[in-house]
C-alpha cells in the first residue's frame, strides 16, 4: 500500500516503485507530476489492485495496460492523456471502477468495453471521443453509473441500454446524439438521466 496522494510533488514519476513486486495499491493523485505516466515497469506491478493517478501528467494508455488483471479500482481523470482507449481494457476482468474523464482521448469506444462484467461506474465524460454507443454494453449488468457527456458521440442512444437493470444514472448530453430516448431505457426509472435537447426525451432533465 503507497498513498503519496495530494502532497503537491513536483517533478516526474519515479519508477523505482516498480520494485515494489508486491504492490496492490498505489495513489498519486493530487500533485503536480509531469511526464509519461505508464512506463513499462509501471506495467509490471502485476499485483496493483487500486492505480489512482490523477494529475498532470501526460502520454496515453498502453493495450499493456492488460497486464494489471488484478486491477479493481483504476482512476486517471484530468491526466492530459491522449490516443485510443485500447481496446485491452476489456481484458481487466476485474475492473469496477474506471475514470477516465477529463482527459483529451479519441476515437471510438471499443466495444470490448462490454467484457468488464465487475464494471459498476464507467466514467469516460469530458473527453473527444468519437463513434456510437457500442451495444456490447448491454452485457455490463453490474453497472451502476453510465457517464459519456461531453464527447462526440453520435447516432441513436441504443434501446439495449435498457438491459442494464442496476442502472441508476445516465449521462450522454454534450454529444451529437439523435433520435429520442427509447422508451425501454425510460422505463428504467432512472435517478439521473441526461441528454441535449435535441434529442427527444420525456422522462429525463434536459441539459443544453
């Protein structure tokens, strides 16, 4: 266990943690790190349960991100990371909480995102993500929060949403999504359900 969390350090990462063989949990968030956050050795803590990293950091994330199967609890929001969400994440079996948001990442969702079956909050908001809502998320029955708002995501909301019967929040305003909010995702009975006002909705707040 390593929390050097919001301790306002300076400087890069160091990597001698890697060492750490034994490591499960690892928290550096809240300082002011800069330079490549996943380093190979980083990649090598093949025993990291919990990686907090949130920061200023910069780079993108590795498909050797897979290498952490054991990971259960994985935090990189406001990293400046950029690139592709791998679609080695599906891999991280393991995995129920993933943030991700406030980063620059791009492309598309992979659709192997619907492998995370542990998966209980997915936050991948405020990034430029591109491509539609894979429908393989419909196979993700633990989750609980569904937070995409602020990409560019585009097309339908998909009607296999409404599969996810744990689902208490849905957040997808500040994309170009179209059409209307099928009436099987309403039916949900969602705590939190968001989108822009151009697509059709009557049972959600609307969010210019």
């Amino acid at each position: 266990y390593l929390d050097l969390s919001s301790n306002k350090f300076t400087g890069t990462i160091t990597f001698s943690i890697a060492y750490l063989d034994d490591l499960e949990h690892l928290d550096i968030k809240g300082n002011a790190l800069t330079g490549e956050v996943f380093d190979s050795r980083l990649l090598k803590l093949q025993n990291l349960e919990v990686l907090s990293i949130g920061g200023s950091h910069a780079g993108s994330i590795p498909s050797e991100i897979a290498n952490l199967s054991l990971l259960r609890y994985f935090d990189a929001r406001n990293c400046n990371l950029s690139g592709t969400l791998p679609r080695e994440i599906g891999k991280l079996q393991l995995l129920s909480q993933l943030h991700l948001e406030g980063n620059n990442l791009t492309g598309p969702l992979p659709s192997e995102l619907g492998k995370l079956q542990m998966m209980i909050d997915l936050h991948l908001d405020d990034n430029m993500l591109t491509s539609t809502i894979p429908v393989e998320l419909r196979s993700v029955s633990s989750l609980v929060v569904l937070s995409l708002g602020n990409n560019e995501l585009s097309g339908p909301i998909p009607p296999e949403i409404s599969e996810l019967h744990d689902l208490v929040e849905l957040k997808l305003s500040g994309n170009v999504l179209e059409g209307s909010v099928p009436k099987e995702v309403c039916a949900l009975g969602l705590k939190q359900l968001q989108v822009d006002s151009n697509v059709q909705c009557s049972c959600c707040s609307q969010n210019n």
